[in-house]
C-alpha cells in the first residue's frame, strides 16, 4: 500500500467499524451475512469492491431501486461498495407536489446498501432539472425560494441523518463557459444560493460530506477553473464544502489527459474529490477493438483516482448496459457500462480491477474467444431464416454460453431451436439450451431461428459470447 493510502485505509477502517457499531450491518439479516472480504478476494475473479477497499478508495454505481433484486441486485450488493440513487432522491421525486413526500424510492435505496455494508451518496438536493413544476415555475423573491430550499434540504438530509456518506448538495451550477447556469435558484437568489444550500445541509446532517458535482469537469477547462475559483471562495468564507464531484459522463477516446492534474489541483484545495456518474460511451453496436479501448480508458480513470490521495472514491452511472441512461439520451450510441446487457462483465470490467492491483494470472479470459458465423438461408417478405455458429477459439472449455447481438435494421426474432432466444427493443440474447451449454475448445455449437424484417434485412456484424467480442467467420 502506498504510504498516502494509510490515512484512507485507517478512515475506511472507521467506517466499517461505525456501520458495525450503528448496527447497520446486522440490521438486515433477514438478507444473509455477507462473504467476509478474505473470503471474496480468494474467489478467482475480481471483487471491485474488495480491490477498491485496498487501494483506500470506494467503487460505487448508481442504482434503479425497483431492480434491486435478482442478479442486478446480486450483482450490486457483491461488486459495489456504494450506492447512489440514480433518480430516486432528486426533487421531483420525493418532493413532487409542496410539502407532501414520497420517501419510498430514496429508502429502499438506503435500506439495501445497509443490508450490504455499503455507502450511500445522496443526489441530489438542489438541482436545475427533474425540479418539480411548483418550484421551477413559482413565482419567488430570493427570500421564498431560500426559505422553500433550505426546508426541502432540512427535510431530505434530515430524514437520513447519519445515513448518507455524501450528499451532492448542489448539482451542475455551470453553463460550459464557466459562468453560472440560470436556473431558478441562480435567478431568485443569486449567487449566494450555493453557500445557502451548504449550510443548511450541514445543519441538517453534519456527519455527511457535502459535495458540488458537475459534468465536463473532468479536464482542466474554463468551466472546472469555475468550479475551482467557486471552492477556493466558499473555503475562504467558511462555508462547508467537503468535495467535489467530477460526473465523469465520458465518450471513446476523448478521456481528458488533465484527468489526474484536475483531481490533483482540488485536493491541493484541501477538499476531497470523487468521480461520481463514470461512463464511457462509443458508437453501438461495439466492435471488439472498441471494447478493449473501453478497458484502457476505465483503467485509466480508475488509476488516476488512485493516484491522488483525497480522491474517495469512484461510482458508474449504472454498472450495466441495461441500466444506462446513455441509449435513451445520445442516438447511436450505448455500451457505456462494465457489464453487458446481460449482465457479463465486460473487458472494461477487467481494466478497472486491473487499475485497482488486481492481476490477471494469465490465463484466457473466463469467457474464451469466440468466432460467429452468421448467414441467412432464405427469405420471404416479411420473415427469414438465419443459421448462427459459435465457435470456441480459445483454450479453454467453454460450460453455458449467452450470445448476444443488435439489429441494424429493426427485426426481430419469432422463433428458435437449439438456443432460448429473448428479445428487447433491439438487443438480442441467445441463451445455450441444455443439451448444447459446452463448447469444448475449438468445437462449435449452431442454432437457428425465424424472424421477421421490413424495409431491409442486414446482417448483425458485431456479437458478444459472455460479454466478450467475437470476431466473424
Ligand atoms: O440517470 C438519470 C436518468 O435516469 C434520468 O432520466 C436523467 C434525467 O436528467 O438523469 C440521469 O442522471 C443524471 C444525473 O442525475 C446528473 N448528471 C447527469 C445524469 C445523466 O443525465
């Protein structure tokens, strides 16, 4: 362990033993003990959480409440060690009509990082979008809206008190340029609004750490200099300020090479820093080169977190493709997570245990390589039938498979043999059926399917076996 990671390891010692003493972490044992962190490293594949904690940082996703359960759950609660509410906090959602509250998104959230010994990150308290109609379009003097803010965050802090490790008080204060975004808190109140909603959360939960977080923030660019000239005042005035929250939301290929001195230049401000909604998007359907680009540029982020030692901790935004708000937001493009649609890690997975020390032993990567042979054996108007091989390239026996692909052009599958075949909007996933889960190395499985297709017919050229690219044959 580096010398700079002694003063975090000792802090996250604190943590465990205040969840233990809180009783936070026997709480819930209606869900079962958790594997003691020994037991989780000795497994053969990484544990993000187990490497994050020896590095003295935490690794965290964002999380839909009504998915905690099944493998995403599994996964969340195994993987993570910190939560946040992707939506399940913010105003709108607890707060959508004044003064009447819906908490039951922003518990359950609270409640299933308890049962896992995991920390919450709070987001976000006052923030320009997803505000209720009755905030963003009231009439207010600075006086009212204060008043109206500074209840909302004494409501929502103070219902978790001692339960929330950080709250994004204040989210996205900037326009790209460095000046201040207009939103209804910068027009009512003005600039003040910002130290208001400080105090008034440290008031209401002063155990928590208080973050300002924004996005394309990462990089050193006119509007971080914003972000860093507004810490540096608001530590000169003594308003309470813990961190700041670099989102993170990044594209292929264009990770700012200021990362590290970003991050650095903030703790040289006496804050904490964390990279709070980490992805990395890239044009779908992903070609195997672009995945393992994917793996260098998580690795690289995740390193340059580890390398400076007031930043805390890391949180994706959402760790699965399939809980991604990027597809629904940016046309074209998608598979900005660690796991797959189907929830098989993926190589960016792997970059990040990697920049957390953990070694790979050499071996093949668990999934195997694969190559895909895909053709069509006829086609009439509106229907086809496709034939698909999966052949194991690698070295090593292949036991249960899932083969997944996207449509270019809107079909969709009506029937299958030899794979379970399930659809959703335009990822595919073919499941091996169990007479056909072994692919011994070298050998191939086939299956076929009918489905149907209107205006054109092309062919998927980019599969994934278990989360891994294939190439064509
Ligand atoms: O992940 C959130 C998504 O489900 C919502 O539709 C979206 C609405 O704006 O907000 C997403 O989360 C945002 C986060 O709260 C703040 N930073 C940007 C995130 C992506 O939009």
């Amino acid at each position: 362990m580096k010398p700079q990671s002694l003063r975090r390891a000792a802090s996250a010692i604190l943590v465990a033993a205040s969840l233990v003493i809180g009783g936070a972490a026997s709480a819930h044992a209606a869900d079962g003990p958790q594997p003691a962190a020994a037991d989780r490293q000795a497994a053969a594949e990484p544990v993000l959480r187990d490497l994050a904690a020896a590095q003295g940082i935490y690794y965290g996703t964002a999380v839909t409440a009504s998915k905690l359960n099944g493998t995403y759950g599994t996964i969340t609660g195994e993987q993570f060690d910190s939560i946040t509410p992707g939506n399940e906090m913010k105003w709108g959602s607890v707060e959508a009509t004044r003064g009447s509250f819906t908490w039951s998104g922003a518990d359950a959230v609270v409640d299933f990082a308890e049962a896992h010994g995991q920390r919450v990150r709070g987001h976000t308290l006052v923030w320009h979008s997803q505000l209720p109609d009755w905030v963003s379009n009231g009439t207010w003097t600075a006086d009212t809206l204060r008043t109206v803010m500074t209840d909302h965050i004494a409501t929502e802090a103070g219902r978790y008190q001692g339960r929330i490790d950080h709250w994004d008080v204040v989210n996205e204060p900037f326009n790209e340029d460095g000046t201040r975004r207009q939103s209804v808190f910068q027009t009512a109140i003005g600039d003040s609004y910002i130290a208001d909603a400080l105090r008034a959360a440290r008031a209401a939960d002063p155990a928590a750490k208080l973050y300002v977080n924004d996005y394309n923030v990462e990089g050193v660019n006119a509007k971080s200099t914003a972000l860093y000239n507004l810490v540096k005042s608001l530590k000169e005035q003594g308003v309470p300020i813990d961190g700041v929250g670099l989102q993170a939301h990044l594209i292929l290929g264009q990770v700012p090479s200021t990362l590290q001195a970003n991050i650095q230049r903030f703790a040289d401000l006496d804050v904490d820093v964390a990279i709070t909604e980490l992805d990395i998007r890239m044009t779908v359907p992903p070609t195997s080169a672009q995945l393992a680009q994917q793996k260098a540029e998580y690795k690289a982020v995740t390193a340059a977190c580890v390398a400076v030692a007031r930043c805390e901790g890391i949180t994706v935004w959402g760790f699965t493709d399939s809980d991604s708000w990027i597809p629904d937001f940016f046309d074209g493009y998608g598979a900005a997570t660690p796991y797959d649609e189907n929830f098989q890690p993926k190589p960016a997975y792997y970059g990040i245990a990697e920049a957390l020390g953990w070694v790979d032993d050499g071996s093949p990567d668990p999934v195997g390589a694969c190559a895909v042979g895909y053709a069509v054996q006829s086609q009439w108007n509106t229907g086809f039938t496709a034939q698909v091989t999966v052949r194991n390239t690698s070295t090593t026996a292949i036991s249960g498979w899932r083969l997944a692909w996207s449509w270019p052009a809107g079909q969709s599958v009506t029937q299958a043999w030899n794979a379970t075949v399930t659809q959703s909007g335009a990822a595919v996933t073919a499941a091996n059926a169990s007479y056909n889960a072994a692919i011994a190395p070298g050998a191939a499985v086939t299956f076929g399917f009918n489905g149907s297709w209107s205006g054109g017919n092309t062919a998927p050229t980019a599969f994934t076996l278990n989360g891994t690219a294939c190439t064509m044959s």
